[in-house]
C-alpha cells in the first residue's frame, strides 16, 4: 500500500511552542523535495518568522508571537498554489568534488555495486556521471543528503553500524550522504572526498546549500591528501545566477 494514500497533504503540524511543520509527503519524493525547498523561499520573508529549516519532505518554520496569526499566515501560503505540482528548477550553483575510489577510501564500494547489481568498474562510472542535487542538510552540522542516483542504487542501509571517516561520501537508498567529521553510520562508504561540508570558524562553515548540483572528479588517493591542503579541499563552485 502507497505509505501516503491516507495522508492528506500538505499537512501544517505544531511544533513545540514556537513552530510549525510543514509536511508534504510521508515519503520521500522528488515533487515533496521540491515543494519543501521552495516554501522555505517563501516562508522566510513571512512576517514574524525567525527560522526556516527545509528537510527532505518537510519545512520546519519558527517564528515569534502569537501561535494563530503564524498558523494562519502558512495557511495561507500553503493554499496559494499546488506545491506538489512545481516543476523542476535549474541550479543556481555548481559544485566539482575530488573523489577518491582507491583502496581504504572505498572499503564498501564491492558491497554497493554488488547490491546494484553491477561491477565496481560500473559503480563507479555511474557515481562519476551523476549530477545529484543537494536534497537537504542535516543529521549534522553542514551535513548534505544528495540525490537520485539511478534505480539500481536502491538499496537499504546497513542493519549494523560502521565507522567512517571525515571526508567519506556513502551511498544507500538512491542517495549520497558525505560526512564532515568521522561517524558511525548504516550507509556503506564507496569513496571519500577531501572537502569538507562543515568547516567550524571559516566564514562560511557551512558552503553547501539544498538545491545545490553536485559532480565529482576522480583522483587518487596521494592527490586526495595533497588537496587537503587548498580552500575547499580542493572544490570548485559555479555560480550561474
């Protein structure tokens, strides 16, 4: 059964004493993702709103005030047109990520492309020639869940949990998650990168945005550590607007 045929949506839910969420799926599709990331837009400019913060399917809106004007002011935005009927939208920024696919950087891409059901060779051809959009960020702190990768590519996570260090990028379920500092997670790690999403006490420590394109370009492992050492660890943004 659909998990979202007895769920109305978009649903405005209270959140603690000072917010809403806005809910537009309870599973997660490219059309919700959509609508979160572009209520968010517009949510932030309502009057008496102190934080938006877009998730994969949901909006979580926080103001000050009174409960029943906010409620009654994100009514009225979620009315104002079918947010699940958006079109898909360009990017207004691009990122170039190095990636590492060499030995101890990859230690889960065998067991990723077997339950893709392609060779390692394949995996990684079909890693390089994506072009995920940063869905959302969280979990923790600049932290960015990317996506679609193809169909093959869902698969589940991990029932156990393994550790992974900074700078791995991890695939389950058609996306791509890349860890700022080092975490024990059920998603299993086909390569790692030297940039990092959250960079504490650089002015801007957090450079990723949701809706952001993502590419990767391959190097090795040495060139991976040397590019450690430049801004960015190496990545590279184009800015198209």
């Amino acid at each position: 059964m659909d998990p979202q045929a007895h769920i109305p949506a978009p649903q405005l839910l209270p959140l603690g004493m000072d917010a809403y969420l806005v809910r537009f799926s309870a599973a997660f599709t490219e059309p919700a993702n959509r609508a979160a990331l572009a209520f968010a837009a517009e949510a932030a400019d309502l009057a008496g709103v102190t934080e938006v913060l877009p998730a994969l399917t949901s909006t979580m809106v926080r103001f000050e005030g009174a409960r029943a004007p906010a409620r009654d002011a994100l009514q009225t935005l979620i009315d104002s047109r079918d947010w699940l009927a958006l079109p898909p939208t360009s990017p207004t920024r691009i990122w170039t990520l190095p990636l590492s696919f060499d030995g101890a950087d990859a230690p889960g891409l065998a067991s990723a492309a077997q339950q893709a059901g392609v060779s390692e060779t394949e995996a990684v051809t079909q890693i390089l020639a994506a072009t995920p959009r940063v869905l959302a960020i969280g979990f923790a702190p600049g932290q960015p869940y990317m996506g679609l990768l193809p169909q093959i590519w869902d698969f589940p996570r991990q029932t156990g949990l393994t550790s992974v260090p900074a700078g791995a990028l991890v695939a389950a379920i058609r996306q791509l998650v890349l860890f700022a500092n080092a975490s024990p997670t059920g998603w299993v790690q086909v390569a790692r990168t030297s940039f990092r999403p959250f960079s504490p006490g650089s002015s801007d420590p957090t450079p990723l945005r949701a809706g952001d394109e993502i590419r990767f370009a391959r190097v090795s492992a040495s060139e991976l550590e040397s590019l450690a050492q430049q801004p960015l660890g190496g990545a590279k943004r184009e800015d198209l607007a």
